[in-house]
C-alpha cells in the first residue's frame, strides 16, 4: 500500500475539527503526460481541488492505494470549504479539476463558464434513515415530517445548491409551499450550536456534523439525498472545457484513475472510512458512526437532468441546458 504524503499549507481548523486547507501527494513529478508516463515510471503532477466531507474519500484512497500512480498521476489535493472557490480556481487554471456539488455545476454552466462533469461523486445509498446526509430538528420539536417546516428556518451550509434544491423539491413532494421555507446560511461547523440555541428551525447536515448532531440530540425527520430523486448524484469532478481540448490524454487518465477509486471505496467502506483522517480532523470516536455515501463508476445522467429541470423550476437557472454541453462524453 502507498502511504500517503501530506504537504502544503494548513488553516485554521473548524469548530468540528475539519481542516480548511491542505494538500498531498506522492511520487515524482515528470514531463510525460497520464497513462503513457505510468510505462516510463515518470509521474505527471495534477492539481485537484476538494472538499473536505466524506465525499471525496475515494480519491485520498486511490492515493493511498496507488491507483493514480498506476495511471501515470501524481495527485496535489488541495481542501477548500466549498465550490464557490474551487469553480474560479480550476477557471483559471489554478486547480487542473475541481470537485462540485451539481447544481453548482448546473449554474456555472448556465452562466456561460466554461466547464463540464468528467468523473461521478458521491451518491445517495437510497436508505432513508440510513443515508449521508439528514434534515434535523430539535428532539423536543413538534416538526415530524419536511411538510411540517414550511415557513420555518431551515440552515444550509451554502445558498443556492443542490441543498436547497433537494429541500424545496421534498416541500413540494410533501403538498408544501417550496417558498415558503426560509433557508439560512450556516457552516457545517456551526449548524449544531445554531438548532440548539433556537436560531434555527432546523438543518440539513451531511457527514460527519449529521452524526455529531445526531450525538447532540437532534432528530432526523427526512433524508433529503435519498427521497427526493432517485439515485441521486450529489456532486462529482470536472475541468475547464480548455483543459479537456489541450490536453485529453491526461482527462482520461484522471477519469480512469478517479472511476477505479470510486469502485474501490465501494467494494472496501471501511477503508473509506479509515482514510477520513489523512485529510480531516473528524474524531475518530464516530468514524465508526458515519453514514456513507454510495461511490458509482459512471456520472447518472438522469439524476443530473432532474437537477437540471429543478434548478430551472426553482429559478437558480434562467432555462434549462442541454445535460450533453454540461456532462463530458468519454465514450
């Protein structure tokens, strides 16, 4: 097994423990470019930016496993708190990819950027009660269902992706005024403190602050990943359409070697697990706890569109794009 190299800049970490910067890596770097550079024994450096929640556990563990290497690769992971960095950074060509919740992609494309989904992210398990990602309220609150927090204050940790999308589509689901939820934005870190000091109705926390909150008291009353669509693709990986045209050797042997470390964290979860702490302060004590998401091989296009028509239905987005122009073809 590879052991994982850790370098790079780190900052301060959240209330959680989750660091906000950091980067790893291993091997050489050398001129030859993806698979063609795995025969020479030469490593072609590829800077990528994330996030650091469960999600990207895959790609820290294809590191670690040597899957990157095998394709010629030598990963630079660098963390960053959310899309809204990472999408300008990979822009501009700071990032070589990036990791993005999809309506944020959805967006970015509608815009006009300059952008496209190449390798799939994090999915739901489908298991309400059991998936990644949960609406909570306070143990003593009278909330029983999404249906009961219309017009009530609902934390996310960023406006305008795919939390809120999930959430209004449950609300609408639920016969509810998808309007009529007031969503607030709040930190993962910070959710906790914020349901249990009554400044918020509720939250919508992934992993690990669902189970920290869960430990806390909270109550989950709707898994908002697993029951609003289907097979849901929370986010995935993409680059700028200038870095796939220049260079789509290397975008292959990124995909290949991201679609192996999926399949990998599928088939071995527990090692998913045991990778959270190469690239986050999550206290170990729960790790066991966590709640995983599913890590497919192929980007769901279905999941994708529906994200596509609810972004346009909820006026993140002006019309609805064509998936094709968002979702790269490697066929």
């Amino acid at each position: 097994m590879k052991t994982l190299g850790i370098r790079g800049s780190v900052a301060a970490a959240a209330a959680a423990g989750l660091l906000v910067l950091t980067s790893c890596g291993g091997g050489e770097e050398g001129p030859a470019e993806g698979d063609d550079a795995a025969q020479d024994g030469s490593l072609t450096q590829v800077s990528v930016g994330v996030i650091p929640i469960v999600d990207v556990a895959p790609i820290y563990l294809g590191a670690q496993e040597g899957i990157f290497e095998e394709h010629g690769l030598e990963l630079d992971l660098t963390l960053a708190q959310g899309g809204a960095a990472i999408i300008p950074a990979v822009q501009s060509g700071d990032f070589d990819f990036g990791f993005s919740n999809i309506t944020s992609l959805v967006i970015g494309q509608s815009q006009g950027l300059p952008l496209q989904l190449v390798a799939p992210g994090p999915q739901t398990t489908g298991n309400v009660g059991e998936d990644f990602s949960s609406l909570l309220v306070p143990e003593d609150s009278d909330a029983e269902s999404i249906a009961d927090l219309e017009g009530q204050s609902v934390a996310v940790n960023t406006l305008n992706n795919i939390n809120d999308t999930v959430l209004k589509e449950g609300l609408t689901q639920a016969g509810g005024d998808a309007e009529a939820m007031n969503l607030v934005e709040v930190a993962f870190p910070d959710m906790g403190g914020q349901l249990e000091s009554g400044n918020v109705d509720a939250i919508m926390a992934v992993e690990p602050f669902a189970t920290l909150a869960k430990d806390a008291g909270a109550r989950e009353i709707y898994s908002p990943y697993a029951e609003p669509i289907e097979d849901l693709m929370i986010a995935g990986y993409f680059a700028s359409t200038d870095r796939i045209e220049e260079d789509p050797e290397l975008v292959d042997s990124f995909v290949a070697a991201m679609k192996e470390s999926q399949q990998y964290a599928e088939d071995n979860p527990e090692e998913a697990k045991e990778i959270l702490p190469e690239y986050s302060e999550i206290d170990p004590e729960i790790i066991d706890s966590l709640n995983m998401p599913r890590f497919p091989q192929e980007i769901n296009v279905e999941s994708t569109e529906r994200i596509i028509e609810l972004s346009e239905q909820t006026g993140l987005i002006d019309e609805v794009i064509d998936v094709n122009d968002l979702v790269r073809d490697d066929s």
